[in-house]
C-alpha cells in the first residue's frame, strides 16, 4: 500500500513508518521540519517532504503529499496537550484548522477508497465520567486538546458516512515508554521516569500520589493497531460512529515505579524526584478517565494491551540493542 503519515518526525510517526516499511509498504513522511527515514539515510519505499500544513501561502502543502493512488493517510501532526492549552491559537491552527485543510484536499485529491486514519484521544472526555468510559459516553473535553480532537472525529464521521473516505478516529491511549525526547503533552512523565532513569538521568514525577492511575499502552502495541486500521473492513463500525477506543491497560504510579525497579535497580528509581504539579496542572489530571471498556475494539479485531512491565522491558531492550 502507498501510506502518507503527517507529523512523521514525532515518536509514533518513526516506530509506525519503520513498521510499514519492514512489510513493505511504500511510506510518504512529511511534516514541518524535514522528517528522518527510520534507519537512516534512504530507503527504496520511502520519500520524506517537508511541508508545513498550516502554512497560508499560494503554495498548496497538499500538492506533493496527496495522489489519486493513495491508500492510506496517517493524520499525526499536531500540538500536544499542555501545548494546545498554553497556546490557544496554536493549538487551533495546527490541531483543527489545519486538518480541515488536509480533508478538504483528501476530497479533492484521492479516490474515495483512501483510508484516513487520525489519531484522536482520551482527552476528548472529561467530567462526569462512569467507572468504565466507552465510545457511548458522552465526550465532555475539558481543555483545548481535547475540543480540537473531537471536532475533527465528527467530521470524519460525516465524511465516512457521505462515502468520501474511510475513516477510523482512533482514541490513543497514553503511550508509554517513548523514546526520543520529551514531548509538550500533559502525560510526557509516564515516559520520563522509566525512559530517563534507564539512561542515567533524573526525571520529574508531577504526581505525589502512588495510587494515582494512568491508562497507558505500548509502543509496539499502538503500532499493530494502527497497522490493524488497514485491513479492517470498511463496515466494522457504524458508518456515522467512526470512533475507537484503542486498548491500552491501567497502572498505578506505584506499579510504574515498581515496574523500574524490577527493570533497572534502585538506583534507577532514585533518579525519580517528586515536585507537585501547578493546580491547572492537577486539574487537567484529575479530568483523566483511568480506564476504558473497550469491548467495541476488542471485537473489531484490535489487540489487547500487554503489561507495564513488558513496555519498560521492551524499553530496555531497545536500549541495549543501541
């Protein structure tokens, strides 16, 4: 298949493209700096452009990323959680506007057969919230990031619906252990206390609470659930309810901190340090719902989330392969 990925220099971009391409899809990175090829250099199936989506000029950005033969589009670009909130025009231009832009010229542009598949979020609920969210609760955002993510699942749906595209809005868990360098979203910790400590650095934990819970997933899982977004039929979902809740798994900060200790000694977790979050910090927290039903994934064909341990020992693995 013939797969465009936006934001390609971020962490999912580069574990998803190295992905595809190792089964042999012929993979188009763009994004607003010029984005790396997984493994360096070149490769036979990869093209990298750098095109800034957001750009208002009378150069089209689309032109050199869409064709009529296109078969997939990864919709990854975007300004992160803390980012978007900091920033409202920002968040705006580049989370919203922007996509709006890339639909309007996926319509104008590519057959109807093209798959786009946008990575969303679990910040599109907020309060109130059930013990077990699914894709039935009301999304109720409570920042910016999230209001952003939710308007653009309605449009796809109705693109879905009106045949101009297969879409599957494709709510993320947090995805932990990241490698690379931390990123703006509100969740980047859950990567820093393993991803630092393991490398000999400090790390801030924002949370004093042991109990604090988190819904988290891997990269190596996230990656074949976004693959799996390629073969599922077209008619797995509703054709106006193209939202879901990819499988991610619940871990206290406890258990993440346990988790380092079995992978990395204590001196690992004694590089961990504790300082409280702001209070519009902990609010944005508190909003998280810490757990999911994902029954309507699950029986379309996405694969379950594996363990906090096995993330930080896939993490460490990595590490010692470098």
């Amino acid at each position: 298949m013939k797969v465009l990925i936006t934001g390609a220099s971020g962490f999912v971009g580069q574990v998803l493209a190295e992905s595809l391409l190792s089964h042999n899809h012929t993979v188009i990175l763009t994004d607003i700096n010029l984005p790396p090829i997984p493994g360096g250099g070149s490769h036979p199936n990869a093209v990298a452009i750098q095109a800034d989506l957001c750009a208002e000029s009378p150069t089209d950005p689309f032109t050199p990323l869409l064709a009529p033969d296109l078969d997939a589009i990864y919709v990854l670009h975007g300004i992160m959680s803390s980012g978007a909130e900091a920033d409202l025009d920002l968040g705006y231009r580049v989370n919203l506007y922007s996509t709006l832009r890339l639909l309007d010229a996926v319509r104008a542009t590519c057959a109807r057969t093209v798959r786009v598949i946008y990575a969303s979020s679990c910040a599109a609920y907020g309060a109130p919230l059930p013990p077990l969210p699914s894709e039935s609760t009301l999304p109720t955002p409570e920042g910016s990031y999230g209001t952003q993510k939710l308007m653009v699942e309605l449009l796809l749906n109705d693109y879905h619906r009106r045949g101009l595209v297969t879409a599957f809005s494709v709510r993320l868990p947090s995805i932990t252990v990241r490698a690379g360098a931390p990123t703006q979203a509100a969740s980047s910790w859950m990567s820093g206390i393993v991803r630092e400590p393991l490398q000999g650095k400090e790390s801030v934990l924002p949370v004093l609470d042991d109990d604090f819970r988190c819904w988290v997933c891997s990269p190596r899982t996230l990656v074949r659930n976004l693959e799996r977004c390629l073969v599922l039929p077209r008619d797995c979902m509703e054709p106006h309810i193209r939202s879901v809740l990819l499988p991610g798994v619940t871990v206290t900060v406890g258990e993440m901190l346990a988790a380092l200790r079995k992978v990395g000694g204590d001196e690992a977790v004694d590089l961990v340090r504790r300082e409280r979050a702001s209070d519009e910090v902990n609010r944005l927290f508190e909003s998280w719902p810490v757990g999911f039903d994902v029954t309507r994934a699950l029986g379309i064909g996405f694969e379950p989330a594996g363990t906090f341990l096995e993330a930080v020992e896939d993490f460490a693995a990595g590490l010692k392969a470098k």
